[in-house]
C-alpha cells in the first residue's frame, strides 16, 4: 500500500508512534510517505521505502500567524497525487484531521476518494482539543474522518464525553519493538551514573505541567533518605527549571541529572531501576511502556489509560495523582533488595510483550486494507 502519514515530528509519544508506524510498514514492504515541517526524531539513517515531505510555510509580513493548516493541506493533496498515495494516516487531531478534511475534499473534486483514518492521542482530546478555542473544529474532523482510533480505552471514552462523535472509536493501543529495548547495560555509563552502585531512578517526558515533574524530585527525595540514589531526567521543557530549582531546594541536585533530549533511549533505560510517571493525566504513557519493554519497572500515578499497561503490584505500583508519600513507599518497596527489583523487572518485561510491534501493526494493516481491497 501507498501510506500518507502526517504526525508532529518532535519527541512527544504521538510523533515516535506515528514514526515507528511508518518504519514498520515500511520494512513489511509498505510505501510510507511522511508529511511534516521536519524530519521526525526518529526517523534517522535511509530506509528504502520511506519518503519525507516536508511542509513548507512560507512567512509573509502580513501574517502574525503563518496559515500551517492550509499549507499542510495543499502539501497533503500534491503528495496523494504525485504519488498516488492510497490512504492517509493523520496522528493527532489539531490541525491534522481538519487539514485532511480539506485535502480530501479538494481531491474529491477531482474524482478521487482518499480514506482518512484518524489516531487521537491525548492531549489532542484532553487539554487543548475540547479548549473552545478549538473544539467545533476537533469535533467536526474527527467525525470528517473514516475511521478513529484511540491508543486506549480510556481515550475513547474521553472523546465521547467530551465531544459529540457520532462514529466508532476503535481502540488500536500504542507499541513498542521489544526486542530493540532489550539492551545489555553499557557498563561505562553506568559507572558515570552511579560510581557506587546506587538506584537509579528515570523520569523522561515533555516536562509540561501535566507530567508533575515536581512530584518526581519529591519520591526521589524520598527515595533517597532510604538507600543510595540517582535520579535522570530526560527530556526538555517548561517545567525543568522548576525540577531543577526543587531539587536545589530539598539538597538532592547534586544526585539530579538532566540530561536533555535523547534519542537513544534504549541505552539510558538499560541502566535504569526505576521509572517515574506523575501526571496528571496520560491517555497511554508511552515512555511508561518503552521503560517496561526495559525491564525496567514504573511507578505512576493511575490517571487516564495508565491502569491498561502498568499492573499495580506487578509491573509497578499507581497511586492517585499527587499523592507523593504512597508513590515514594511503593519506589522504595521495589528498590529495596535486588530480589524484588527483579520480580517486578521480570514481570514488566514480560507484560510489555503484549503491546509487542508485531502484534499492532498487523492491526493497521487489517484496518488499511479495509479501503485498499486490491491488497
Ligand atoms: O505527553 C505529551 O504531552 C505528548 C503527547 C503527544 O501527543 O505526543 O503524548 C500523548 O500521546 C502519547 C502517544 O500516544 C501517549 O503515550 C501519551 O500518554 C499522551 N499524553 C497525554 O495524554 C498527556
């Protein structure tokens, strides 16, 4: 098949799903055409049947506020024509699904019916999407599309609360290849990490308000009165100066460690022996789930569609949001001795086979093939 896929190409979960999507199609021998302002993180090295189209958005004096959309929708229309592309994947609902709308309808005009499927991803439907700002529209292209998919339950359920969805959500869950984070710690950066063998404790996101970093440096601080510890934070964002100043604060920077935006996260979770997840919200928790392919078990709170990958008591622990000192004992059960550590560690490994890529993405493909009967 020819496939469009439309994604932000940055570190958050929605860009890295859509990308490995695309390589995995790609390597089952697929067409994938990318279309987006930059070439997405992951999506690095020549791979054969990957192609990039990247979305020019030219800047006049005039506007305060280059029309993206638009540009987006007309790079949409002369990709599925020059390239004759047989369906578009749009991940994210703003401004994706309504520029596909556009694009679509362009090229109905033109007698050609380019099937739109629709993956929501969270903060698309939970915090900016239904802001009124943007709502009508949301709500209007989720429903323009053929067909929507949710990475959890949770996040189905979401979007009917909070928005009029008059079509099928299908739950297709969020994966990650087990096998490429199943790495052997390189003892070299481990030593740098913790030259005296101390826990060390993860916590990789966007740093946005809704990730609660704060509550992180508190179970660290926790954690840390109990047993030898490091604490890594990957990623970058609003929040980090906040983590950063916190940490100052409780006397534990000096076992803090930001490490900024990493694309090898393979290599950081091999050393890890515990990841942190605080949010206020997650539709799925992707990073929760790349830590559990790891072997490395989480800690989180239980907001959103976190319950659906993380087995309290097996592959971790949830807690309610915010509700620090329950999340600092249950890190400090799970690290105590090396016996426990590797229960929980054998049980999140094993239970992150389930969301395996080879198990969802012959999901897409079934889906795909609905509107590409020749395949
Ligand atoms: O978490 C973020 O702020 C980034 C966001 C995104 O759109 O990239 O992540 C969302 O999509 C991920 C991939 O499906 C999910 O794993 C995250 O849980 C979800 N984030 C939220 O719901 C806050």
């Amino acid at each position: 098949m020819k496939i469009g896929i439309v994604c932000y190409p940055t570190f958050g979960g929605s860009g890295v799903l859509a990308t490995e999507l695309g390589k995995a199609l790609a390597q089952q021998g697929h067409h994938v055409h990318f279309i987006t302002y930059q070439q997405p993180v992951r999506l690095s090295g020549f791979i054969p049947n990957i192609f990039y189209h990247e979305v020019q958005v030219p800047k006049y004096p005039l506007f305060d506020y280059p029309p993206y959309e638009t540009a987006l929708a007309s790079a949409m229309v002369d990709t599925i024509k020059n390239h004759d592309l047989d369906l578009l994947h749009v991940h994210y609902a703003i401004p994706h699904a309504s520029a596909a709308y556009m694009a679509k309808k362009i090229l109905e005009q033109e007698g050609r019916n380019i099937p739109v499927i629709t993956t929501l991803h969270g903060t698309d439907i939970t915090l900016v999407g239904k802001d009124k700002t943007y709502a009508p529209v949301v709500a209007f292209s989720i429903n323009q599309s053929d067909v929507i998919t949710a990475v959890s339950n949770n996040l189905r359920d979401e979007t009917y609360q909070n928005f009029p969805i008059e079509k099928n959500i299908e739950v297709i869950y969020n994966f990650v290849d087990v096998e490429r984070f199943r790495r052997k710690p390189i003892d070299a950066f481990r030593k740098v990490i913790s030259p005296n063998g101390e826990r060390i404790l993860l916590h990789a996101s966007n740093f946005r308000k809704v990730k609660r970093v704060q509550d992180v440096v508190k179970i660290f601080n926790e954690v840390r009165r109990e047993m030898p510890a490091k604490l890594l934070f990957v990623g970058d964002g609003p929040e980090r100066q906040m983590a950063e100043e916190l940490s100052r604060n409780l006397g534990v920077s000096e076992d803090v460690r930001f490490v900024g935006k990493q694309e090898q996260m393979e290599d950081i979770l091999a050393i890890a022996d515990l990841f942190l997840l605080t949010s206020d919200y997650e539709s799925f928790g992707l990073a929760a789930l790349e830590a559990m392919a790891a072997g490395v078990p989480v800690v989180s709170t239980n907001a959103g569609g976190l319950g659906e990958i993380n087995i309290n008591g097996k592959t971790g622990f949830m807690a309610d949001v915010g509700d620090v000192q329950t999340m600092s004992s249950q890190a400090i059960h799970i690290l105590s001795d090396d016996a426990t550590l590797q229960t929980f560690r054998d049980n999140a490994a094993a239970h992150a086979q389930l969301f395996d890529i080879k198990n969802i993405i012959p999901q897409y493909e079934i889906l795909y093939k609905r509107f590409c009967k020749q395949y």
